[in-house]
DNA sequence: TGATATTATGACACCGGTGTCAGATTAGGA
DNA sequence: TCCTAATCTGACACCGGTGTCATAATATCA
C-alpha cells in the first residue's frame, strides 16, 4: 500500500462501493449492521483516517476553533503573559471535549491579525485575546462583524456587542480588593495600572475599586496612580517613579499580578517592607502569584471556567443559537502580601 | 454577495477564467501583468481568501503542523507546566515564521494520541512535548515511524532515530550544575527527580551530575536520593521524605524547577534555610524562578531555540531533508538558591 | 508572407470525501 | 401470486481549488 488509504480502497476490499463506506464510517443508520461492521474492519487494518479536507470542503466545516493572541507590542518577545498561557490550556481543552480542534496563533497588535483563518475556512471561528490598547481593536473587530465573522473576545468590550464578550467581573474584583485593604485598615492607596478607556478591563478594575473606597468615604488621590502596561517591568518602573516623587502610601493595588510583581520589586528596592510598610493586592492570580515574597494578595480570575464559556459561547455564536452577555465571578485570594 | 466568494466570482467580474484568477492570485509568472494586477484588485474588492481545504486537498499538504502535548496523568489537570507553555509560545512564533499554522492539544499519555492529526491530513507533522514515563511512549514512537508519519520528539529519544529528538544537553546541564555547586564548597549533596530510564531526560542529569562529583573525587550517596515528577508538588513529598528520614545533606539537585521550589518550601518548613544551610540549584529556568524566595539558581535550557529547532527540523523530515540529531547547549543562572 | 516560437488563456480532470436520487432486493400484506 | 413498503446499496454530482493540456493570439525570423 502506497500512500494513505482512502475510501475506495476500503471499498474494494469490504466489496461495497465507495458511498457505502462512507455512510458506514459514520454510523449512519441506512447501511446493514453486517456491512458496517465489515467496512469498519478494513478501515481499522488499513490505517484509514478520514481526510479531513475532503471532509470540510464538502461539508463546508472545519471543526477547528482559532485562538488568536495579541500582545502588546512593548512587551518582551519571549516572555508570554502566564496569565494567558493558563488561558490558552484551558481553552485547549475546553475544545477537545467539544471535538474541536484549535489553532494557535500569537499576533503583534499592528498586524492584520483579523486573519485568514475563518475567511478561509481554516476555522469556523476566532477566540481573541489580548492585553492592549483596544481603541485600536474596535474597528478591526468592526470588520469582523462586518465580514459575519463569528468570533468572541476575552476582556475586550465591542461595541454594540456585549453578548461577543466573555470576561471576568473587574468592577467586582477592584471593590473585593478594596474591601480587603479597608478591612486591614490601609486606606492610603497607590493604583498602578491604565486608568483609561485604552484598557478597559484595567479601569473597570480601578473603577471597582474607587467606588468601594467612596462607599466608605474615603477619596483615592488621583496624584498616587501610575499608568502601567502588563508587565514585570512596566509595574516596576511605575511604582519607583512614584517614590521618586516622594508619593507616600500604606497600601498598593496593581492592575495585575505582573504589575504587582515588579511593584513589590522596587518597594523592596526603596527599602519599604511588604507587608510591613504596604500592603499589596494584585489581580489575576498567575502561578508565580504563591511563589513570591511575599506571597501575593490577588483576585483570582477563573481561567478554566473562561476558557469553557469562550469556547462555549463562540459554539453557540457558530450555531446560530442566543449568546448572552458573560460575566465571571471573581475571588480574593489573600496571601502574605496584605496581612 | 451571499456567502464567500470564490474564485469562480473573481473570475466572473474580472472577465477571465477560473484557472487564471487561481494562477494570478498564486502570482504564476504565466499571467500577464495586467490580467494579474485586475485579479488581484476584484479578489481583494470582495474580500477573497483561498479556501485552505479546497487547496490543501488538491495539494495534499496542509502547511500546518500539530503540537501533541502529553502531561503526566498524575498531575494536576489545571496546571500546566510553565516550561511546556514557554516551549509553546517559542514554538507557535517559529511555526508562525516559517508559515504555518499550528495545531495544538493536549493529551494525556494514556490516551490514544498518536492522534490522526497527520493521517487525516489536517497536518504535515507533529511535535511531541512532554515528560512522563518514556517507556509508555516507545511502541508508540514506533508506530508512528511504522506508518511514516513526520513527527520530532522533544527531550524523548526515540530508539535508532536519534535524528528525532530535539533536547538539551541534560547530561552537562547536570555537570554545569555540579561543578557550580563544587565550586560553592558544598559537596554534600541530595538529588530530587527520578535517575531510572523511565525519565531519560532527569537520568541524563542526573548521570551528569554525578559523573562531575565523581571527577572531583566525590561520591554521591544513593541514599540521598528521592524520586519525583516534575510537580511542586512532588518535590515537596520528597524532600519531606528525605527530611523525615533524618537524612542529612548541604545542597540540593532538583531534576527541575518545579521540583525545586517544593523541595525549598519542604525545607523551609523544616526551619532549613536556603541557602545558607542548604543550597538549591533546579533545571529549566521558568519563569517563576527568579521570583520565588531565594531565588532559584537553575540551569536554563534555551526556549527560543529549542522551539525554533524542532519546527526546523520538522520541517526537514517533512521536505526529505537530512536531520541531524540536535542537542542544545545549557546555561548555568546563579540566582539567591546557592549563594 | 509563411513557418515557428512565445505568451496567455480556457477547458477539463482531479483531490477524497458527502448528500441526493434512483434502483435492486427482500419483506409484508391481501 | 401479485403489489406495495421497507431496507439497503450504488451511481453521480458536488465542494473549491490546482495542474495539465490544448489552443488562440501575438511575436520572431527567414
């Protein structure tokens, strides 16, 4: 046998034609039990698998999903977000109990990462994910509901389409931060982070937190933020510039666990004790979040539950069915770096 | 415009045939100048992509390739080793690189994972990734080879193929690791991992640490010894179970980072100090190991290129190249764990 | 001007499945 | 025994591209 078997030769050797390999294949319930049983015999001996491509160009579906990654173009080239890494494993096996498979892509923000996959029927649909600026999302995202795209999206809002959105309740994980250090007792808090429109999952997570402070009427000063991207660096570089400006706090809330990391690296640096002289609380609870000292105080977002609803919901998107507006719940985690 | 344009559109509104629009958009030099420029415009008007399984069925190639990640069963679902998830983000930009799109999917070792990603067609070749029990894995390697199918092999060396395996030199990791710890005065030393050949690439390590002990004229004391898989987990019983056993040592090989940080947290509640009592040196250098406390000194296997080297060297097997066996060159990162 | 080479294009088979339709075979009922 | 229904199977068109071959149109040269 040269090359890979195909239907015809399972057919000649069961002796039936080449359709009724194919229905028996696939257990239809027109072909004789005797025949399927015997065809799915000489399928199993010759190593037959079915060849996708026929498959998918006939049926004019792939059963394949398309995971596309985009960074934030300042961001180190090796070093991936862990907190997506954890995203991706869960999304990847969120698709393997739906039989589907996954195409993993990393896109730099700048490039035409709207991507051929769906156009060119590489997939049925697009899971996007991504740290950045999404002002410069919308009108790609605009396209791809222009284009009938069927795609959702972690975190990012589109606009007009909150049922496309799957994301972790960051107004509801900035107040639990809030409530924990009010509950320490350090109401004197820095917010590193992006306060803006540019990453609205960073200011829904200030907003959050803001509110919770003014429910006990205590008013965050604007002057002790610092605007930071997702990275070690960026939160390190963000919080020391604070204390060069002699910027005075007994407690700090980071955007991120990332952000927290570096902050808690140069509040050591400046000689300021964690817990001791400020009490920090991060968001995301990456893996690194338990190995650092201290331990560090987060909100956890469920990554295996939002990898599920991602997959979930772009299936139900694909099929046609009702998508509602998702919303996961958040929880504290407290460690050693706020008690 | 109902549904996707073909080529049978372009073709129409360009005015020529359908076999031209297929040669223009290929940019075969057969057409002309101006017909391929008229082409190009149309396709690109109606938002034309190939369909890839239209094209890849003719072709009989999928310019995709799959990632078979197998995990150890035994550890937990949810978390993901963090070297396997820079490998793969390593290993979707080189994928990405060179053009082609990969499949990603986790299987466990038990199951059935010579998958049918490549005898379906859905991709050209795999890349397998993963620690756990090697042995299990050999019959499989073995059918894979029987059915001719492209695979590269990350770490796992595959019987009489060695041109398959892509891995770091784990044998003078071990002796990088050694020699540092010699040179520390610290020769009293214990071992955490799995020195059997059900893990060849903990063996090697271990056999290379060993081998530079015994260059110095000391010898390892096989009872300072503790099996482990690469979880936290798992480096924490062990150490444990060499703590409770009284045994005695003033530094510590751990077969990987994970099972370094364990071992530091067993020795930690054991009131041992890192690294003043004992010192730590791991293997892979993770992310998480310049965080955690001290911070770990580990032996760096390179990422980038081992991602880099095994899509090259798949890309070989698949265009009938010759392939060489591949071995990287570690790198020794002192880090807080052993000085 | 006629013969030949060159260039550009269209017609068509083909990749390997899936779905439809028609027809053969057997069973069931009168 | 004949007719209709139920069951099973094969022939065939089709999905949307790619590659081969034939041919028309134009250029080249004697």
């Amino acid at each position: 046998m040269k090359g890979k078997a195909t239907s015809f030769d399972i057919a000649h050797y069961a002796g039936v034609s080449q359709s009724t390999v194919s229905r028996a294949l696939r257990n239809s319930p027109l072909v004789n039990e005797e025949t399927r049983r015997r065809v799915h015999e000489v399928a199993k001996q010759l190593n037959y698998k079915v060849d996708k491509n026929a498959s998918n160009l006939r049926t004019q579906q792939s059963s394949t999903l398309a995971l596309l990654l985009f960074e934030d173009p300042t961001s180190d080239e090796s070093q991936i977000n862990p907190f997506f890494l954890a995203m991706l494993g869960s999304i990847t096996r969120a698709c393997a109990k739906e039989g589907y498979d996954l195409l993993v892509s990393f896109q730099s923000s700048s490039s035409d990462w709207q991507a051929d996959y769906e156009d060119s029927h590489r997939a049925d649909g697009l899971i996007l994910l991504g740290y950045g600026d999404y002002l410069d999302y919308q009108p790609k995202f605009k396209t791809l509901i222009d284009q009938h795209t069927k795609f959702v999206c972690w975190g990012a809002s589109v606009d007009n389409r909150p049922d496309l959105t799957v994301s972790c309740d960051n107004y509801g994980g900035g107040k639990l931060a809030a409530e924990h250090l009010l509950a320490t007792g350090r109401t004197d808090c820095a917010f590193i982070g992006d306060a803006s429109d540019h990453s609205p999952e960073f200011f829904a997570r200030y907003q959050g937190f803001k509110d919770a402070f003014l429910a006990k009427g205590v008013a965050l000063n604007e002057r002790k933020m610092a605007n930071a991207i997702s990275t070690e660096e960026s939160g390190y570089h963000a919080t020391r510039s604070l204390i060069a400006n002699n910027i005075r706090f007994n407690s700090l809330f980071a955007a991120s666990d990332l952000i927290a990391i570096g902050a808690i690296r140069a509040l050591k640096e400046a000689k300021i004790k964690v817990p001791d002289d400020v009490h920090v609380v991060g968001f995301d609870n990456i893996a690194v979040a338990s190995f650092v000292n201290p331990p560090l105080t987060t909100v956890q977002q469920d990554t295996t539950l939002a990898g599920q609803m991602l997959v979930d919901n772009l299936l139900k998107l694909i099929r046609g069915e009702d998508v509602k507006n998702t919303l996961l719940p958040p929880r504290l985690i407290i460690r050693g770096s706020s008690v």
